[in-house]
C-alpha cells in the first residue's frame, strides 16, 4: 500500500513562512510527478504547484514567487517551501503522487495563516 505523509504544518503570522514536507513509501518515487494541492473550507481542491520526473516545476499563479516545490528523491520526499504567507492560504495541504495516470494522496496536513 502506498503511503504518503505530510508533515510540517501548523499556524503561523501573515508574511511568516512554512515548509511542508511528504514522505513517500512503497513506491518508485523516481518515477512519479509529484504535486501539492489544498483545500479551504468550503472550496474545491485546487493545484499549489507541481515537479515531474524531470525536475520541471509549475505552480499556481497565486502563489508565485511565494511557494517553491522541490524534491528529494534520495529520501522519497517532496517539500514545499512556503514564504510570505497570506490567510488567503489557509487550508488543508495534500501530497499527490501521478504516475501512468494513477494518483495517490497523503491526509493532508493544515496550514493556518492567522495573527
């Protein structure tokens, strides 16, 4: 069974910053695009930002020049480094692995942006 655990969450003052970490196992983590997506309440899950195999990047405009997705892939993990941070980016932070078009999630881990 897959297993994807997301860590580094928590509450922190606007224009702070947090880095969210996800821990993949029993999977071939080389080979899957890995992605952070969240979900604030009451909304839809939305795409934060994106890393294919090849290390190519993309994220969602409102959060450019603010969030940076990276990955390890010695430690079969994927980050993102959050930087001043608004409340607008409260929500609930989800891993997701695609590979072959099969997706896999983590629980998610909450980020609370409040003073």
């Amino acid at each position: 069974q897959v297993q994807l655990v997301e860590s580094g969450g928590g509450l922190v003052q606007p224009g702070g910053s947090l880095t969210l970490s996800c821990a993949a196992s029993r999977i071939t983590f080389n080979l899957y695009a890995m992605a952070w997506y969240r979900q604030a309440p009451g909304k839809q899950r939305e795409l934060v930002a994106t890393i294919t195999r090849g290390l190519i990047t993309n994220s969602a405009d409102s959060v450019k020049g603010r969030f940076t997705i990276a990955r390890d892939n010695a430690k079969n993990t994927v980050y993102l480094q959050m930087s001043s941070l608004k409340p607008a980016d409260t929500a609930v932070y989800y891993c997701n692995a695609n590979y072959l078009k099969l997706p896999y999630w983590g629980q998610g881990t909450q980020v609370t942006v409040s003073s």
